[in-house]
C-alpha cells in the first residue's frame, strides 16, 4: 500500500514539475525572452518604433523594447545586475546615461561605421555611449509677445510675466538635467537666484511640455520652457499654431543643449545584435525616422526636417555631461528648496 502511495505522490509531482516547468517557458516567452535584443528604451513616449521595426527587417533579429523613464531605467538595471534581460540603454538625457557608466552598468563599443555617424562631440570619448539626437530646452513664447521680449533664462525671471509663466513639473528628467547643467557652468548661488525668480512669477507647473504649449498658445501663460521638438511636433500638423521658440543667449553660450543617447549594457549576451543596432540608430536611414520625430540628428549627412530647417542654425551650448551629471542629486535638492513644485 505504501509502495503504491508513494508511486501516485511520485506521478503527481512529475505532473507538477511539468505544468511548473511549461508556466515557467511560457512566462520568459512572454517577457521576452526569445527576443534577440532587449532594449531598455527611455524614448517609448515618442512614437519611433519604426526605427527599431527598420532594423528588424533588415537583420532578420527579433527585438524587444522596455519602456521607462530615464531614473526607472537605470534604477532597473541596477538593482537587476548581471541577471539584467537587457542589451541596449536608450536615454532621453545624457546625464542619467553618464550615471550608467559612472555606475559600471555599461560597456564601450567602437566601430568604424558609428565613429564615421557620429561627431567626437557627440559621444562618449570611450565609447560607453553615443548620442542618438540633439534636443534644445529653451523658452517658449506666444506669438502675440514681441519676438525681442525673452532673449535668456533670466527673462523668465522677469516681473511682467508674473502669473504668465508656464513650467513643467521639477520631477522631470528635462528640467532636472537643465538646473543641473546650470549649477555646473553658473556655480550654486547664480543658479538659485535664476531659480528663485521663476518661483517669484508664480508660474502655473503642468504636468508635460505639450501642456506648457498648449496653454501658452490658449494665453493662459504668455512664456514657457520646454524642448523644441514638442513644438516642432504641433506646427507639422498645425502651421499656425501661436506659439515660437525664444532662442536664448544667441550672442552668448547659447540654448541649452541635451542628447538622447544610448550604449550597451556591460552585462549584455547579445553584443553583436545591440551594437548593430546602434549603428543603424544612428546611420542616415534611422536618422532620418529620429528627425522625423522633430529632433535633431546628431549624424551630418541628416538635415532637420523641412519646416524647421531654419532652426539648424541655433546656437547651441551643449550640456556638460561629466559635471552635470555628477550634480543632478543638488539639482533636484535645489528644486525642492526654491519651491519648483
């Protein structure tokens, strides 16, 4: 009796490791893992699969993207570690890609064809990351304002637009890269005070840039800050659209300027794949799908696209990514402290 006891035990627990073992199969199918690249993708807001889906046709290799905020990300890959699924880190700001290196989460690749795509002033000098395409943070205002009334980042401090200042929300990885850049080229006490007169305006703080345009363009505000591309975006579809850019500091440093970028992981089994992707991120052909999104190419041969072809020639103050970097923590504590809410 105990012999045939033990034999239905034994066919039920047989039965069990195999339901347990198809759930298991199952569960990695479904999270991606026969996925060929895994892309840990800070750009999942913006539409672009198509440059991923242009890559997959012409390699032949599957790909999986994993959306999140820059900070999730890196937040994610941390704390997976060598047991991270992902391949490839694709940021929206330079300085949390910055963070990844300092961090040891990812490894340097070089090859002739992404030295040949992308300028020495565009990617990391080791190789850890490569930027994708250049984004512009600059102040915004309603074409019913003089064209001449905000020409720097202190004119957003200026009295007049006392309860018409539109700011997005502290917690944004934008703004946050943007004060930490600050605090790196100004020092603490220039920037605070920049601060400080932005809070004095009693500006109304939105949740996103498409929010900040659109109540400039409804006069609930008079100026903004956001990233040009948002409103590169609008006037494809909407010419008219009374909003422009308020280019700052055009005979001094210049707009304030960050990369969307990207480099693969250093715990990556797939190396091959995530660099061939990256060069096809950052080839002509995928260019031109980034640019088409209202950014701006970070390789020469791409122009902006059509309707904003003037803005090529902003002058531009890029971002310090080493310093910026390292000073985001003070960013956000400085935030915090003058009341950006």
């Amino acid at each position: 009796m105990l012999t045939a006891l033990f034999r239905r035990r034994g066919r039920v627990l047989l039965v069990g490791a195999l339901i347990l073992a198809a759930l298991v199969g199952l569960a990695a199918f479904a999270f991606g893992g026969s996925a060929d690249v895994v892309v840990y993708n800070g750009r999942s807001q913006y539409g672009d699969e198509t440059v991923f889906e242009q890559w997959e046709d012409a390699s032949g290799k599957s790909l999986e993207l994993r959306g999140g905020t820059a900070p999730e990300l890196f937040e994610r890959l941390r704390s997976e570690g060598d047991g991270t699924p992902a391949d490839l880190l694709v940021t929206t700001d330079l300085a949390n890609l910055w963070r990844a290196k300092e961090a040891g989460l990812l490894r340097p690749v070089s090859t002739d064809r992404l030295e040949a795509q992308v300028p020495e002033d565009l990617r990391d000098p080791d190789g850890t990351w490569w930027g994708l395409s250049v984004r512009i943070r600059t102040p915004m205002r309603s074409t019913a304002v003089p064209a001449d009334a905000v020409r720097s980042y202190e004119d957003l401090g200026d009295p007049q637009w006392k309860g018409k200042l539109c700011l997005r929300t502290s917690n944004n990885e934008y703004n946050q890269s943007l004060v930490a850049d600050m605090l790196a080229k100004r020092g603490p006490e220039e920037t605070r005070a920049l601060l400080e007169s932005w809070m004095a305006n009693d500006p109304t703080i939105l949740g996103s840039d498409v929010d900040v345009l659109e109540a400039i363009a409804a006069r609930r505000c008079d100026v903004g800050l956001t990233n040009h591309y948002y409103l590169a975006r609008i006037l494809a579809d909407d010419p008219g659209f009374p909003v422009a850019p308020a280019w700052p500091d055009q005979d001094g440093a210049g707009a304030h300027a960050n990369l969307s970028g990207a480099g693969l992981v250093k715990a990556t089994e797939h190396a091959a794949g995530a660099t061939s992707l990256l060069e096809h991120l950052t080839s002509p052909q995928g260019q031109r799908e980034i640019v088409a999104n209202g950014e701006l190419a970070v390789n020469p041969e791409v122009a902006p696209a059509q309707h904003i072809a003037r803005w090529a020639d902003v002058e531009l103050d890029p971002i310090d990514v080493a310093r910026a970097g390292a000073l985001l923590p003070d960013a956000v504590q400085l935030m915090q402290d003058v009341g950006w809410k």
